[in-house]
C-alpha cells in the first residue's frame, strides 16, 4: 500500500470514528471469505458498517481522532475489523448472535460515548446497555411520575374540596 493509499485510509477511518462516536474492535482471523461476507451482510442489516484495516493506520486514526483512545491502542494486534454504529448496543448483539454459530468474532475493545470496554468478557454488559434515547426517556418517566401523583391528588382534593364548600353552602 502506497503512503497516499494509507494516508487516505486513515482519514476515512478519522471521518468516520467522528461521524458515529461508537465502536468495536474485534478479531476475525481466519474466518473465510464467505464467513466475512455474511458478517458483512449481517452488519449492513443491522446498520452497522465494517471495516477491516491495519491495526497502525487504525492507531494513527485514534489518534487523530478528538477522544482518549490510549487504553484500546494494547489491543490492536493480529487481525482487526471495526463496527461502526450510532447504537451503543447494536454491535454487542450481533457478535452474541453470530457466536451462535461460530466462535468469531471476538471482541477486543469498544468505546461508547468516551467510555473504554476492553475484552471479550465485556460482551455482555455491551448487550445490557441501553442507548441515550432509552436513558432520556426512563429518566422522563421517573420524572413525571411524582407530578402526575401531585396533580392527580390536587384534581381529586379539589373535588372533596367543592364538595365541602356547596354542602356548606346549603346549610348556610
């Protein structure tokens, strides 16, 4: 690969880990053609991209990239492919789901929203987590259950409230 092939692809690499702000890293070595083929597909499906590129163009992407990538640059060695995604969990799902049929891909490292998840083992707290939207909207729930509580007690003391003043009223 020519200097302007990878400087190129660094680039790319740099618009992109700034366009989706979440990734995984993960190993693929030795699966064939035709099994990367489908991943490929399967992540497509998912709205996931892929790429597979050197583990030091990946590196010099990180680091022009705006984000503390220090912790995950350990992890690149042998085979690397990146999934890209605007979903915290969505690549963690389909790694679980693709490791039903096979033991790849592995996962390296993942960076969420600034946080580092290195290993493997951590496949499963990805799955687990839930995107911003999902965050947002529990917090709103918690919120707006007191205030309908208030509301809901102040609506029906008005009414024993009304009640109280018209028998008053009448006796009056």
């Amino acid at each position: 690969m020519r200097k302007e092939e990878k400087h190129d692809v660094v680039l790319a690499l740099t618009e992109t880990i700034a366009e989706y702000g979440n990734f995984y890293i993960t190993d693929t070595a030795n699966l064939s053609v035709a099994k990367v083929n489908d991943i490929r597909r399967k992540c497509f499906d998912n709205g996931i991209k892929m790429q597979v590129a050197k583990n030091t163009l990946i590196r010099k992407a990180m680091e022009a990239s705006q984000g503390d990538y220090s912790e995950i640059f350990d992890v690149l060695k042998g085979s690397s492919s990146i999934l890209f995604s605007k979903s915290a969990n969505a690549p963690a799902k389909l790694i679980k789901q693709l490791r039903k049929t096979g033991d790849k891909p592995v996962l390296k490292a993942a960076y969420i929203d600034s946080a580092v998840f290195i290993g493997d083992n951590q496949l499963d707290a990805l799955v687990n987590l839930k995107s911003k939207e999902q965050l947002v909207a529990d917090i709103i729930a918690l919120l707006q259950s007191p205030a309908k509580n208030v509301i809901s007690g102040l609506q029906s003391g008005g009414n024993k409230l009304a009640g109280i003043v018209k028998t008053l009223q009448e006796r009056g």
